[in-house]
C-alpha cells in the first residue's frame, strides 16, 4: 500500500480509536438527544443554516465512518427539522456518507481483498452486471442488512459512484422517512425497539421485494414486445412439448432428458445421428491416436525390454479400423436407440417458422411442420476455413473431410501440414507423425497451446519434435500455390517467406457455430459467434434455448451435455423453477502424449485475473506407477490461495491424465482441499497415487515450523 492509503488508513483509525477512547457515543443516546431537544429547536430559530449544516457534517462523519448512533441523529433530524426538511437533510447527509464510506473501503482495501479473494469478489460482480441497480436497491431496503457492511462491499466492486450515489438515496429513502416520521414524536419513544413494529418491518420486506417485482414487470414487457408480432400465429395447444435441433451431443441429451420426465419432444437431425463428436471428432481421432501410440511404442520397444521395431502396417488397414470403432459407437447414439427412449427422431433440416412452430423437411423434399411449447437449438459447430488465398486451388481437409478422403490413400500422405497449433491441431500432428508422414505444424502464436501455461506448451512442443514433427510457431501462413506439379504453402517468418510442399493440408485453426439455415435470422435472434443466451441458456424468446457449440463458450462434448440439461430442464419446467448454468467447474483435456488436462485456473488465467496463488507440483519421474510404465514424463500443478488447501485449478501433463484429474474435478465441485485428498486412501501403484503426493508436497511446505519444534524439544525430553 501507498504512503497516501497508510495516511489515510491511519488518521480514519485515529478517530475511531478517539471515538472509543473519549467515549462520544454517549453523546448519541436517546436520553442525550430528549435533554437538547429544546436548546437545539431555539438555535434552530436564531441560525436555521448553522443548525442544519452542522447536523449534516456530523451526520456524513457519522455514516463514512461507520459509527454507531446513525439511528439516533434520524430520530433527532425529525425531532428538530420535522418530516419533509428532516427528510430531506438526512436522505442526503446519509448517502454523501455512505458514498465517502464506499469510496474509502474501494481506495483502501479493493487492491487488497482482489488479492486474496479476487475469485469470490467476481460473483458479486458478476451479479451486480447481472441485475444491476436493482440488486443494490433491494438490498437498501432490507433494515437486517448493516448498511456499513453494504458499502464495504461495493466499494470492492466496479459500480460507477453516480449510480451508487442515487440508488442508495432512493434505496434509503423509505427506512429514513419511517425513522424521521418515528422522531417527530420523540416523546412517546421510550426505546429505540419501540420505532420498528412487526408491521413496519413487514412493510420493509414488502418494499425489499419491489425492485424483483419491477425487474419481473420489465421482463414480461420484454416479452409482451419480442413475441408481439407473432402473437397471431400462436397455437392454443401445441404437438410437442419440445423440439430439438441437431442430434449431437448437446441434441441427445436433451431428447433423452425430456423423454425421460415423459414430455413429447421430436429431435431433429440433417446429417448423422452422434453430431460432429462420433462422426468427425473425438470418437475418430481418439482411435486414430491409439494405432498412432501402438506404433509409437513399438518403435521404442527398448523402453520396455523388448526388440524395437519398424511396424507394418496398412495406412488403409488404421483408417478402417476408425471406421469400425465409429460403427461400434454409433448405436449408442442411433435413431433406434433414441426411438425406443421414446423420443420421435426425425431425418431432415428444420427451420424454425415462429417461436412455436418448426417446419421440417426431409431428404425427399416432403416438409411438415410441428408445434411446440419450447425448442432446444443444438447445431453444433463446423471447421473454421481461414481466408488463406489460394487455399481452394490447392484443396485442404478439415476433420470433417480428412476421414473420408484418407481413408482412399493405400499409404499415409508422405508430407503433410497441419495449419494451427490447438489440440485438435497437436492432436492429429502427433498421431499423423508417429504413423510415417513427415508433419508440419504451423501456428502463427509465439507457442503452442496458448491456452496453457508455458512450461505445458514447451514440453508439448519438445515431444513433437521428438516425433518428428517440424514445429514453425510464430509464423504466419501467407497463400497456397502450386509451383509446378507441387502444392506449397508460404509461410513468413521475422520478415522472411519460406514455401512448405506437402501432399495434404489439414486446417485445424478452430471450429464456428452453425448460425444459419434454420430459421434464426427471420426470428431476430441475436448471433454473434454464437447465440447469444441469458444464464439460463435462453435466448430473447424465452421458450427457445441453445446448448452445446452453438451457445459457448466451451467447445467440449461434456459441456455440451453439461448446458443441455440446463437448457431442458428450464424448457419444460422454467415457469415454475429456472437453473442458471454452472461453469465452476469444467475440465478439459488434450489428448497428445503425454496428455494434457486442466480444470480450473492455471497459472497465466490465475496473473491475468489478478488472483494471488501459490503453486505445488509433483513431478511424475517420482511416481512408482509411472516408473514401472515408462511414463515419467510430465508433472501435476496444482494452484491454491497462498498458505490453503482450497483448489484453484489444476494441470497435469502426463500418462492418462485425463483420467487422473477426475479426482480434482470431483474435488472443486464439492469443496475439498488437498488435506482431504491427502487423507483419501489411493491404490498402490497407481497413477491416482500423484494426486496424494501432490498434495503431501503442499502439507511438507506448510507444516507448522514452530510446533514441530517443539515437539522436537519433547522428543528429546523424553529420550534423557
């Protein structure tokens, strides 16, 4: 802190230390405030501007500092200047107070309480952005919440002070009017119980509840106006009680869900059931990085005390085998399956004609149209195709072409290049590598897998190029052409070009929402990357809600699964009970080797939000499991408030990390530290065991010095 904030912190400590020591609370009593109630209503009468001021100076000191007696100098303000100019003197000496209150504790403490509880600080925020005036409104109105605590905790948040200014006069302004009005009959006040009657506190309550009843009212208005135009066309029963759009992950949850709690709902899909994960996704590349690593081990066989050798192998032989493992899955997300749940499957494209009614036309042409009370959106994302000139000439693949297209080649592409240095695109340069292509990644960012902290991106990139693979990060792809019978890619680099030949190109650079094509934009349904949705997953009509890519902001299968429970739950039964959507916890996985996962903050997420931490790691080449496997590359990295346990984020680079981090995931969902994982019994020899040693490494580092001391005295007491 400042010289400035320890002046200020130190002369506000002074008066308060004055105000206990010479004991001028006694000053503010309800028999000291009776006894002048006449020598004062005589200066009234000689200095009316002297008499009001100085009550207001005593009353702004009184209020920024927090002080007791607030309640008295109300009463007295009544007493004195009767209702209206009591009123009115002390509605705005009480709120100059409080802003000078608030205004303190924010030039003070904001810096210091971010530091160390910048994380729950965020959820008040949060709901300030949320609901805002009105959440400070409601809570001014609230007589058991101490106003001192309130401007405390705005203080430490962003509201703008004008805006503070005003809702705490207007959010005061009935307690004042109640305690003036209470002081003007000073004489039948023989306690300050005596002021709030069970029916004024009730009538506190009930205007409490205005500011939710005005934000219901706005709400409904909101709605009166978005579904004005299509009032006429609103059916008077419905077919369905939900329609689903798209059958991936997010689309099959949510038929499921509702099929489960008995609603009629119809889900609709245009392409393949299981969506982009089954079919282009996870489910494919999954198994084509289990042939990748089986290859990969045998050629390092020597690890395990066996001959090392070449592996033979049919490049057709591995991508027949990704299409077997899709065709082993796909059941599990069939149209059969999902018919015998109850839920009505419907193959073809579906548009959505008004907020009730979706008109679906199958691959014959034929179109029918359903009605429904509320409609899930789960379209899912696409490949995004960077506007890279040339590139259409030279043709590219993306994961939702490359399956097919190499599934024709009798041996693996000799020279392939994968554009973008994300997981999908570390994935399948690795996996493309360790089966015999000769790799190169390009990634415009000065590292790979930018989302994670350095160290995790340099030992990522270190095993590629172990692999093989000709890693460029901070170069920049410029154009594709062909240059005789050879396609290039340049690429440029510290102000040099530099032409790449490959026999395949593979954009991996991200995926985009499905925006288009059924119907959003004649609806004037906001879009920008995604559709935008409240917290409930609702957009501005509130019985259409979207889930899985096309909402966001997590691109993952199991966030897609996640929101559409959400999404489902609050279709069917949002009139009487909505749920906003929990991400606190989500966890994420790379799947190269060593595979990294993460949940929660890491260490570049922990300094770019200003939240102090402390950092416990265990490196594997330590872990018994790990030894006995050959898999001691990586580490475990856990984030925790400086001296505790509580879990801020976790990252593991190692064998089956994915696996291993479920511990944690479980964890920070129910709110145990590392004491509690310590104490959990973990099998031996497991790779779980890293979680128990990670957090044994965070007990060492904060054992109590001084008791262990002292029983070290006592040891040694007892020994002589």
């Amino acid at each position: 802190m400042s010289i400035k904030k320890w002046l200020l912190a130190g002369a506000v400590l002074a008066l308060l230390i004055g105000t206990v020591w010479f004991d001028l609370g006694q000053y503010l009593s309800l028999e000291m405030l009776k006894r002048h109630q006449a020598s004062v209503a005589a200066q009234l009468l000689q200095s009316p501007a002297t008499v009001i001021l100085s009550f207001s100076a005593v009353y702004v000191v009184v209020t920024a500092l927090s002080l007791p007696g607030a309640v008295i100098l109300t009463l007295a303000a009544g007493a004195w200047f009767g209702l209206v100019l009591g009123t009115i003197v002390v509605s705005f000496a009480s709120t100059i107070g409080a802003t000078l209150a608030m205004l303190s504790a924010r030039y003070l403490l904001r810096d210091w309480v971010q530091k160390r509880w910048g994380e729950r600080l965020g959820g008040i925020q949060q709901g300030l952005e949320r609901d805002g005036p009105f959440y400070l409104f409601s809570l001014r109105l609230i007589p058991v919440v101490p106003f001192f605590l309130l401007n405390l905790v705005m203080g430490l948040t962003r509201m703008r002070i004008p805006t503070y200014f005003w809702v705490s006069q207007l959010g005061m302004l009935a307690g004042t009017v109640a305690y003036v009005n209470a002081g003007t009959a000073l004489g039948d006040i023989s306690q300050l119980s005596d002021i709030l009657s069970p029916s004024l506190w009730g009538s506190f309550a009930v205007l409490a509840m205005l500011p939710w009843g005005f934000k219901r009212l706005l709400a409904w208005r909101q709605r009166r106006q978005v579904y004005g135009r299509w009032a006429a066309v609103k059916p008077k029963t419905f077919d369905r009680n939900l329609i689903v759009i798209g059958g991936g992950a997010a689309g099959l949850v949510s038929a499921y869900i509702a099929a489960a709690v008995k609603a009629k709902v119809t889900l609709i899909e245009a392409n393949k059931m299981g969506g982009d994960c089954l079919n282009y996704g996870c489910v494919p590349s999954k198994a084509l990085i289990k042939s990748a690593k089986l290859a990969h081990q045998m050629q390092h066989a020597a690890h395990y005390g066996l001959a090392s050798s070449t592996p033979q192998f049919s490049f057709r032989g591995v991508m027949q085998r990704v299409t077997d493992v899709i065709k082993q899955v796909a059941p599990h997300d069939s149209i059969e399956r999902y018919t015998a749940l109850g839920v009505d499957v419907v193959e073809g494209y579906a548009t959505v004609v008004n907020p009730w009614t979706v008109e679906i036309k199958d691959k014959t042409g034929q179109t029918r149209t359903l009605t429904t009370r509320s409609i899930v959106i789960a379209a899912g994302a696409k490949p995004l195709v960077p506007a890279l000139p040339g590139l259409d000439d030279v043709g590219y693949l993306t994961s939702d072409t490359l399956w097919h297209a190499l599934s024709q080649y009798a041996d693996i592409p000799k020279r392939m290049v994968v554009l973008g240095g994300g997981p999908i695109g570390c994935e399948l340069t690795q996996a493309f590598a360790r089966l015999g292509s000769r790799v190169t990644q390009i990634e415009m960012s000065p590292r790979l897998l930018v989302r994670e902290d350095a160290d995790v991106s340099s030992l990522v990139e270190r095993e590629l190029r172990l692999d093989g693979v000709d890693v460029l990060t901070a170069h920049q792809a410029i154009r594709c052409e062909w240059q005789g019978t050879e396609k290039v890619i340049v690429v440029s680099h510290a102000g040099a070009e530099r032409a790449i030949p490959f026999d395949e190109l593979i954009c991996a650079v991200g995926r985009q929402a499905r925006l288009t094509g059924y119907g959003l934009e004649a609806l004037g349904v906001p879009t920008d990357r995604t559709i935008e949705t409240d917290a409930y997953l609702q957009t501005i009509y509130p019985n259409i809600y979207a889930a899985g890519d096309v909402a966001g902001p997590y691109q993952f299968t199991h966030t897609a699964a996640h929101q559409a429970w959400y999404a489902t739950v609050n279709a069917l039964f949002g009139d009487f009970k909505r749920f906003a959507a929990d991400y606190r916890v989500i966890p994420w996985a790379t799947f190269v080797d060593p595979e990294v996962a993460r949940v929660g903050l890491n260490e570049q997420s922990a300094k770019a939000l200003g939240i102090p931490y402390e950092v416990t790691r265990f490196a594997l080449e330590d872990l018994d499991r790990a030894i006995t496997d050959s898999e001691t590359k990586g580490f475990i990295k856990v984030l925790t408030p400086p001296g505790k346990d509580r879990i801020l984020g976790v990252t593991i680079v190692g064998a089956h990390a994915s696996d291993t981090l479920a511990e944690y995931v479980l964890a920070m969902k129910k709110g145990l530290g590392l004491n509690q994982i310590l104490g959990t019994i973990h099998t031996y020899p497991t790779m779980a065991e890293a979680n128990k040693y990670v957090a044994g490494e965070w007990k060492r580092a904060h054992a109590p010095a001084r008791l262990l001391a002292l029983l070290e005295r006592f040891h040694t007491w007892r020994r002589h």
